[in-house]
C-alpha cells in the first residue's frame, strides 16, 4: 500500500507505512510514542443530586474520573479549586457538578463563569442546557455579551441563575453598573475560571485586578463566593491560581482520564543552500504531511502562527486534495470569521462531515470539535503548554493519534527540533502576572473607586492603598470627604481602559475603503513600526495600507489594498538604566536587573515580498521618540573579553548572540515572543563594556526580564548548544542570524563570545 494514494484503516497503518518512506523519514529527528493509558473512575458520590445523578447517566456518565471527584469532595470542604489535567479529560465537570448541584438544592443561588472567547462561553451554555432539559429542571444559562441584545440584558441582570461572560464585559459592562445586577452578587455561590492558563502577562494583570473589584463588590452585598478554576497544564498553576483571585486554592492535578497512544514527530524540513543554512520552507512541507494524511482518510487539524499563514496554508491544501476530497471538506478557522460561520465549521469537524481543517490558536482552547486523528503544527507555537493544547485537539480516547512538530527556521524551533530532550524532558513554563504594575493597579483603582468609595484601611492587592489613594486625590479623580475617597470624574473610567495593554492610549485603526469604521487598536508603543504611513497593516487576513497617521489624536486611517509585500519597520533604541535592584557575578560576566528608560524611534521601513522574503524596496519614518520607562536584565562582558576583538568584531558578535538569545528567552516565557526585546550595546552608558539588555516591552514591566535575570546560565547554555548545533558555516537564520547582518565571521564570533567567558557545558 502507498500512503501518498491510497486509504488507510487506521492510524497505526499509516504511521507503519510512514516509516518505510525514507525521503520522509530522513527529515524526522525525533519520534515520541506515549502509551496509551486507561480510565481510573470512582462511583458517582453518594451526595449528589437525584436528578443530576439521573441526568448524568442519560449521558452516559455513571462513574467520574479521579480527578473529577476529588474536585467535587474539595468544592464540598468549601475550598478554592484548581483543576489541572489535559485537553479533553472532562475538566468542565468539575465545576459544572458542583455548580448544579447547588442551583438544585437552592434557587436563589447564582454563578459567574468566566471564559476568554465567546466561543467557549457559547459551548459552555449549550452543555449546561442540556444537562438542565435532561433533569427537567428550570436553571436558567445566558451568555452575556456584546451580542446580547438589549432587551434580554434585564431578564438575565434579575432571573439568570448561571451567567456566562469574559473578562472584558464584567471590566466595562457588569462591575461598573453593580446596582443593576444585585440579584446576582447578594446570591452568588460560585465565580468559575476556565482556561486559566490564557491569563498571564499584561492580560493576566489587568483580569487579577478586574477579580479584585469583583470580590470587592461581592463583599459589599454579604458573599463570599468560591472559585472554581480549570487550567491546562503549566508548571506554576497553584501559585498562578493564587496570584489571580487572591486566595488559597486547593490543587487538584491527578488525571484520571483515559488516552490513547500519542506519537509526536519532531520534523525538520531538508536544507537546500548548506552554505546559508536555508531549509525548505515549512509551510510547504507542512502542507505535504497533511495532504498525505487527509488523502489517507485520516481527519487532521494543523495550526499556524498567523491569521495570513493559515490563509495561504488553506489554498495550498485545498488545492492539493481538491479532486480526492474536494474543497469544502477542508476549511480555515481563525479571528474574523463571522460567529455563524466558525459554529458552521465546528459541528462539521463534530459530525466528520469536515476532514481537515487549517487553524490559528484559537482552536487550542476547549471548544467542542470532536477529536481528530492528527495534527500538524506549523512551526513551535511558541510555549511547551500551548504545544500540549493542540497536539491533545488529536486523539481519541481510545486508538492512535500522531502530531507532526514541523520546525521553521526560526532559531527556537531549530533548538527545540533538534533537542527533543528539552521540550519532552521538562514540564509546561510558568504563567507569570505583575498585578501591581503601577499603571495597571491605577487604572483599576480608578474603576473601584468608580464602583465603591474607598475607605482607610481598605485593600486592593499589595501596594500602599493611601499613597495611590493621595495621588488620584492630588490629580484631582478622586475627592475625600473624611476617611473616605469618592470618584469624582464625570467620565466613566473602565471604558477607556482596555485590558489587553498597559499602555493608557492605544491607536485606534479606522478603514476608509466603505464609510470610517473602526476595525482595531494597537498600543501606543507598537504604533510606530505597524502603523506608520504607507505601513501595510494585516486584519482578519485582509491587507490594509496606511494612508495618515494622526499620531496627536492617536488615529489610522487605512484603505485596504491587494499587495505582494509586508511592512518591516527599523528602530533605533537608547536605553539608559534608573536604578538597580539586583546584581551577582556569573563567572566573568556581571549580570543586573533594574529599572530601565527606553527611547525608541522608527528610522525607516522595508518592503518584504510575500513568499520569497527579499527587500523589495524601503521608505523614510517621520515619527516623534517615544519614551518607555520599564524593567529589564542585563550582562556584561569583562574589559580582557572586550580587548581581544575590534568594535566591529564585538558589534557583530553581540548582535549575533542577542538574535539567538531573544528567540530562546520565551522558553522560560510564557509569553507572546514580542513581549520581551533585546538591544546589544558596545559600550553601554551603564556598564562602560559591552553589554546585552532584555527589557519587558511594557510600561513598569511584568515580570519577564527578572525571570531571564534568574535563568541567565541556563540561558547562556542553551544559546552555546544551539550555534554549535547549528549546520551552517558562517551564520543562518536558525542561529546567529543572516550573514547579510551579522557578516562572515557572524557564527565564530558569537561563539567564541560565548565559550571565552563560560565552561562548555
């Protein structure tokens, strides 16, 4: 049988037939096999409901998993709760039971879910509906969002004993108009988490505080409700639980689901220009796995990095399996499909009706789409945890499922492809939040005090509250009157904060083509390399170009365009360092973290062509500096190290040290890789030596350089293994960089950078 014609039986066919392929298997650096596992259950608890007991076997469900009981007995105890267990292992059980079981015995009492997408608040009500038709029973589920039409929004606010919504709508929606929701916090019971895992960062700070209000509010009408929390796997989730809601929670990590066999196949496409370390490209050899396994017969998910990956991945395999499968059985999921549509796609992926489909991340989290057979990812998605959540989106509870990690050039995909041992060896990173970032507490203590005057003695998270409360006094937001601080702006605060950034202004992106919409914002520090003029700025997959930024009133406006090209804006940073709070010797080289200035400004843009990459053409910046006071980490290198070489020796081999380093920094993030840059500097202002600096790209930091402070020889390690590792002769994209940039001896100097100031590890 050929595995590129014909059908196979099974997973396990296939995968034999796979291996007999050499012009395949040559390019297969590593092939995992996990076993498969079976169910550990107990018998459903005497305690539950009679109903919900009846309910629960009408679907099927007598016993529950390990981890599902020892949920319900720790809800039971009046604990908080974090359950953490992989995709698919029935964790919305854990919080549904409970919750059900409380509504049955009490009418009165009222939950609060919480989701990051519509998406999985919409799957959530539907499985809470049906477990209510199948008791009978009247508990009442609505989503409550910016599509909730107005004239329902009072029933739900009065009757809604379970209401479904996101972080953004109780920040603006819900916690600023309390009043109108008192039925739902004099009676609540339960606040539910789901996904805590998507809360980390800037986002994650800003939602610990939005729960900080809603505890606050809780607390002004008599309740003190419990949370229940659900997570994929990260390496830190008691401590991220506990950093989020501000309470002691109870872990509960044992999985008792079953699984089947995993295969995750380490991929790395072949080289085809040795001298520059160029590889064939790995959206076409991601494209050429799936063909194959989708014109096996095999349904299969892939993942890419960007909303345009997916887009071209889509047309490639449409193309490819047209006259096997035709092209409506394989479809595109991502942000900017209409709602209608994505629900279309995921009852097909359900039914099997739709045999592939190309994804970006917003397929990774918990939305019901049936369990596929395979999948492919399109590059590292960028974390271990997040790896984990698509790979787990194949595999059946029982039978085989395999998982291609197909590697770019990208110097952190050609580490982890070419240490296995790195990414299987090690658990999940840590999900890491700054809550008392001072621009994020502000903004939130404004929106408290909006809600409910503060008094003396009261707390919001760790901070000093009287010196924050005498500052929003002194710049005339808030307005004592004895012991007691009240708002007293005429705006409403929450509506202009927006908890995706710490930057207080974001641009807003306006189109022009049909009348001025607005279809997007970027933060003010992203604004002047993505929407400068004659910027070419991607939205839901379509190309807009920048006609004139009005950089007082913060606004773009944009015309969409069909161009072969993307934008690429050049920046030149200062960076002087404030003050130091921590330092230590590494060997020879000094390592410190502090606070640090940043002054960037755009110098000039380039033209890349689509597919190919080459400069196509570039154009002049007019932008103003812009000033970001942050955190950052950074090492110097010793006065002898600095005299062996020339400054442009040194130049080069910094530069090529920071490009490895910057790409490795998010294997201890969990966080977007543009949230954390790097600036090499000959002669730092600071030290006086050549220096590399990590600085957090957000306002008063987050977190992260003091991470990569801690993790600085392991760090440091990494990068030696990855340019030694490294195939090329003088420099390549998947290490120090291009020799265009770097020059000839890019790779050498970087190198031996590394090894005069270490012991090889």
């Amino acid at each position: 049988m050929n595995p590129y014609t014909q059908k196979a039986e099974s997973v396990e066919e296939w995968l034999s037939l796979l291996r007999a392929l050499p012009e395949l298997m040559e390019n297969v650096t590593y092939w995992h096999t996990q076993p498969a596992k079976p169910a550990r259950t107990v018998p459903l608890p005497d305690s539950v409901h009679p109903q919900l007991v009846q309910a629960l076997e009408r679907k099927g469900i007598t016993h529950l998993y390990t981890h599902q009981a020892a949920s319900f007995q720790a809800v039971a105890e009046g604990s908080h709760v974090v359950t953490v267990t992989p995709t698919a292992s029935g964790k919305t059980l854990c919080y549904n039971l409970p919750v059900i079981q409380k509504l049955l015995a009490d009418d009165s009492a009222r939950a609060l879910y919480l989701f990051p997408t519509k998406a999985l608040a919409q799957d959530q009500v539907a499985e809470l509906q049906e477990l209510a038709d199948l008791m009978e029973a009247d508990i009442k589920t609505h989503t409550y969002d910016g599509d909730t039409p107005p004239t329902v929004r009072q029933a739900i606010r009065n009757a809604g004993h379970i209401v479904v919504t996101n972080p953004d709508m109780l920040h603006s929606a819900i916690l600023p108009h309390h009043t109108k929701w008192v039925k739902l916090f004099e009676n609540i019971r339960y606040i539910i988490i789901d996904e805590l895992h998507a809360y980390r960062g800037v986002f994650g700070s800003h939602v610990a505080n939005v729960i900080r209000r809603l505890k606050r509010i809780c607390r002004f009408y008599g309740s003190e409700p419990q949370f229940l929390c659900a997570s994929a796997t990260i390496r830190n989730p008691r401590e991220h639980a506990e950093r989020l809601i501000g309470e002691r929670v109870t872990l509960v990590d044992d999985n008792g689901a079953p699984t089947g066999e995993k295969h995750m196949v380490f991929y790395n496409p072949p080289v085809v220009n040795k001298q520059l370390g160029i590889r064939r490209s790995s959206v076409l050899e991601s494209q050429k796995l799936a063909a194959l396994l989708l014109k096996s017969g095999i349904q299969t998910i892939v993942f890419a990095r960007s909303r345009v990956r997916v887009e071209i991945l889509l047309t490639y395999l449409q193309e490819t399996v047209k006259h096997e499968l035709g092209t409506k059985t394989i479809r595109g999921y991502r942000g900017g499909y209409l709602p209608k549509l994505r629900r279309e796609i995921e009852r097909g992926l359900r039914s099997g009706e739709i045999r592939g489909v190309v994804s970006t991340n917003a397929l990774e989290l918990g939305i019901d789409i049936g369990q596929l057979q395979a999948c492919v990812l399109n590059g590292y998605p960028g974390t271990i945890a997040s790896t984990w959540q698509q790979s787990g989106r194949a595999g059946r509870r029982q039978g085989s499922s395999v998982t291609f990690l197909v590697a770019s050039s990208n110097p952190l995909d050609q580490y982890l492809i070419q240490n296995p041992d790195y990414f299987l060896g090690r658990p999940p990173e840590e999900a890491r939040i700054h809550p008392d970032n001072l621009l994020i507490l502000l903004d939130h203590l404004k929106c408290a005090a909006y809600e409910l005057p503060f008094e003396e003695g009261d707390k919001f998270g760790e901070e000093k509250l009287t010196d924050l409360l005498e500052f929003l006094t002194d710049e005339k937001v808030l307005h004592k009157v004895g012991s007691r601080w009240y708002w007293m702006e005429q705006a409403f605060p929450a509506h202009n904060i927006s908890l995706r950034s710490a930057a207080q202004e974001n641009f807003v992106i306006i189109d022009q083509t049909e009348g001025h919409r607005v279809i997007g914002e970027v933060d003010r520090f992203s604004a002047p390399t993505l929407i400068h003029e004659e910027a070419i700025y991607l939205h839901e997959g379509v190309q807009y170009q920048v006609e004139k930024l009005d950089y007082p009133e913060k606004k773009a406006y944009v015309r969409e365009v069909n161009v072969d090209y993307f934008t690429d804006a050049n920046l030149a940073v200062e960076l002087k360092v404030l003050h130091v709070d921590l330092e230590s010797m590494s060997g020879p080289l000094e390592r410190q973290y502090g606070e640090v200035t940043v002054m960037a400004k755009p110098t000039i843009f380039k033209k890349i062509r689509l597919r190919t990459h080459e400069n196509i053409g570039s154009g002049p910046i007019h932008l103003p500096e812009e000033i970001l006071h942050t955190s950052g980490y950074w090492f110097s290198f010793s006065e002898e190290e600095s005299a062996k070489r020339s400054a442009n020796d040194m130049q080069m081999a910094l530069l090529g040290l920071a490009n490895v380093l910057i790409h490795l920094a998010p294997l201890h993030l969990m966080c977007d890789p543009l949230d954390i840059r790097v600036v090499p500097q000959v002669k730092a202002l600071h030290t006086k030596r050549p220096t590399i600096f990590f600085y957090d790209r957000y306002p008063g930091g987050i977190g992260l350089s003091q991470r990569l402070y801690e993790k600085h020889d392991e760090l440091l390690e990494e990068a030696q293994r990855l340019i030694r590792g490294c195939g090329c002769l003088s420099g390549c994209p998947a290490c120090v960089g291009p020799i265009e940039e770097v020059g000839l001896l890019g790779k050498d100097l970087a190198l031996s950078l590394l090894e005069g100031t270490r012991a090889n590890p």
